[in-house]
DNA sequence: AAATTTATTATGTAGCTACATAATTGTCAA
DNA sequence: TTGACAATTATGTAGCTACATAATAAATTT
C-alpha cells in the first residue's frame, strides 16, 4: 500500500483522523484548507480532498465551501449493515439452509402496508407466508407482500421450491429500500411456527423496496428467539 | 449538477446502475471495461472509476483486477444507519429531552463485556445506569461500563448534570465500533424503569467502542417499547 | 443602517497522464 | 503433464490542471 514515498488518501486520511482522535482537533474545531494540509503532508490537493471526502462520508467531519472542514461537534455513530439473502447468511454461518412456504394468496392489503409503500390506495397484493430454518430449526418467519402490478411474474413462480425473498432479490433488483428495526413479542401463531414461548421478544426486521416509484415487496421477518444483527466489519 | 455537456460520476454510477436494473446487465453477468464505457458514454476513465466505485461500495458490483467489474450474484441489502446522541435523537423529534443518574460505581465486569470488549482477563471498570426521556417519559434505559484505565477522567465527570453518552462522544472520540441489534424481554427493574410491562419486548442496542485496541465503553441500550430504528434517507 | 451587488475563497468535479497492483493467461523448460 | 516464470490486462491510485459552485466577506448603493 504505498508504503514508501508518497502518501496515499487512506494514510492521509488516517492521519488527519489521527489528530482528531488525539485532540489535536476538538469538536467544532476548524481545519487548515485541504491545500495546506496537501503543502504540509507532501501531496496533491485531490488525495487530501479523497481523504476527507471519506472523513466527511463517515460523519467525522462536516464541510462546506468557502466555510472548510471542521471536525463534527454533534458526533453521529454511522454504520453500514449487510443484509444477506436469508440461504446465504444460513450457509455463511456452517448451517444447513431449509425453507417451508406456510401460504401464498392474494389479499387486499392493510392500510399499514399502503402506508409503508406510501400509497394513497389499498389494493390487491399477493401475500406470501414462509419459513426459513437453519439446521432444521426456525430461524426467520417472513411476512410478505408483492405488489403484483409491478412483479406480475411471481405468480407464476412455484414458492414451494424457490422462496420469495431469493427469487425476488435476483430478479427484482430495487432502486430504493427502506429498512425498520423493532423488537415485539410472538404471538400464538408466530410462537408455533418460530418454536418460541407466546409472548417471547422477538426481533423483527422490515423491509420495503421500490423500483422507481412503484413498489416491490415489503416482508416483515421475525427472526427466532435469540437473533442478533452485527454491523460489518 | 451539470445536466448540460458532460456526464458526472453520479450521472455515470445511475446509468449503469440503471441498465443493471433494467435487466440489461444480469446478477454475474460481466460489464465492460470502465475504458470501454467510458468511450461510449464520452467521459473519462477516471469518471467511470468514481461510479464503478460506489456502485461497488454499495454492494451493487464486485470489481477485480484483471478480472473486470461483475453484477453481484448474491446482492445484500446494505444500510447505513445513523445513531446520534440520545439528546439530539430526541430534540429532532420536537420532543423534550430529559435525563436521570439511577446509578455509578465501579465494579468488577462479568465475563460477558469483558467478551465483548475481546480482552482476557475481567477488570474494575465504571458500571453507569441512567435514563433518558422524551417528554418527561421513559425513552431509552442504558447500562453502561467505562473502562477507567482508557479515560480516568470519567470518574471526576458529574454524571448527574451530563449523561455519560454525551461526555464520551464529545470528549473521547473512538478509532472503532461495534453495534449489535436484538430483542429482550423487560425484566422486572427495566420494566419499572421503563414504564413497560414485565417481559414486554424491548428493542437494544449495544455498542462497543475501542480506541486504538484500548475499550473506551460498552452500552446495553434498551429502548421504550414501540422504539423503531429506521434508515436513513 | 439596511439591502443589494460584487469579489473572494474553499471545496467539488471532470479530464488527463503516469504508474502501481493483482489476476489471469500464455510460454517454456524440466 | 506440471511447475515456474513472463507477459498481458483491467482496475487502483496519485498527481496535475482547469473550471464549477456555494458560502462568506467586502463593497456599494438605496
């Protein structure tokens, strides 16, 4: 990585990070302008500007033209989540990926779900009820519904073999996703099928996707008593 | 943003990102060379590297060398969230913030934040329990531990006036973070605390927080039940 | 003194070149 | 056939220039 003469954006970013975290630059503090921290590190403007691009990316510092860069006085804590197609993060974990599909109809959709797609109608959806499990046991009880306007192919997708979540995400791919994260308590029938005691707090993880304008699915997956979700590394 | 002459890497990144999803270009499918679609398109290389980058960053593409840019077979889900200060969170929804000291003082740590924190042996740290408030109401419960070997200033720190939440990010800024994400069920204290129902379910986040390879603090947040965490925008 | 216009300044972006790096492919000898 | 080595190739990075853009500061007018 460059270790000899010239420094690349990543040292140059690190250093500058370096001395925020040492004190150097408190909260609130300004900066010098990329050009003389560039003079002072031996390095052309644009690497300095990569680096803090990065620094400004990752909510360390905030800039401005004309006002520079200063060091974030509100500090945010900004993370990045990968969510897996469900068989991989099974797989990836030494698991042996199973998958039941409980039921498949179309339905009129709740105001919940027209809220979350922010529509202004209810209308007729495919609901899809499934199961998947990791090593044999209940892992992730999904909820699902497909705007079938949109997605008119899935009716015609056997969801015995294939499941919703996998065909969709290689087929379907979204322009916009918005994610929610809650905690609620299983209810009898989520109990039976997650193997869990009613009442038992269980993570949820929702998720809504758009092509453009036009939605695509939104799944509520209750994931099995003692589900934990990591940021990546 | 320059809708006239020439294409930005922005520009360029939604293109591509369009034909991806448009079905043009399938999962595993390999693109052409940044080169060749930059002769195309009548930009620079350098353009095309900017938007094959973030694409790639988005989890949208795999780039190797020699091996070209590919559409990711197996696509993740990839959010970014934002955690701000608990006073902020609560300010920016017009509510107003409240804050209790319920109890600090050292302790020996238990094997399972020493665990977190990846260090051998248990050692005396700061255990803090305080709670936040959104309108006078309960918000967010924190159990929190601060190593005082990394930041002794804590202990001179009147935690009664300035949550330890706020003293640490704006005073010890952190090289790492973990977060983890699940669901519990309110034990008799949290409940009280809360003001939940014993075994509601509750939403926690937990952090953990290095500088360096030293433990700065690890915080078991547990949420007021109907909490939702959300993506940003 | 307030409002408007103009100049200044720091960051943002695009284009170009040159070279570094990692993978793969091809060649040749044992 | 296999193993080692060399050539090729596509992406990655750094440096430079030129100009765009936004925000502030200064100057000017009302």
């Amino acid at each position: 990585m460059m270790t000899g003469a010239r420094l690349s954006w990543k040292e140059v970013r690190d250093r500058i990070h370096q001395r925020i975290l040492s004190g150097d630059y408190a909260p609130g503090d300004r900066l010098p302008r990329d050009a003389d921290i560039a003079e002072e590190l031996h390095c052309a403007r644009s690497t300095v500007q990569r680096a803090m691009q990065d620094l400004s990316d990752g909510g360390i510092v905030e800039r401005r033209r004309k006002g520079g860069t200063r060091v974030r006085s509100d500090p945010v804590t900004r993370a990045t989540l990968d969510i897996p197609v469900t068989r991989t993060e099974v797989e990836q974990k030494g698991a042996r990926y199973g998958y039941q599909l409980i039921s498949s109809k179309t339905a009129m959709t709740p105001r919940s779900v027209t809220g979350n797609f922010e529509l202004a109608q209810r209308k007729e959806m495919l609901r899809v009820k499934a199961l998947h499990l990791s090593d044999g046991r209940p892992y992730i009880l999904e909820d699902r519904w497909v705007d079938t306007t949109t997605v008119p192919e899935i009716l015609d997708i056997d969801l015995t073999t294939v499941s919703a979540n996998e065909w969709l995400v290689q087929n379907k791919p979204y322009s916009r996703c918005d994610l929610r994260f809650y905690a609620e308590s299983a209810s009898p029938e989520s109990a039976e099928l997650l193997n869990a005691k009613i009442g038992d707090a269980l993570f949820v993880i929702e998720r809504t996707t758009w092509i453009d304008e036009a939605p695509i699915t939104l799944v509520r997956a209750q994931t099995a008593p003692g589900y934990q979700l990591l940021t990546r590394i």
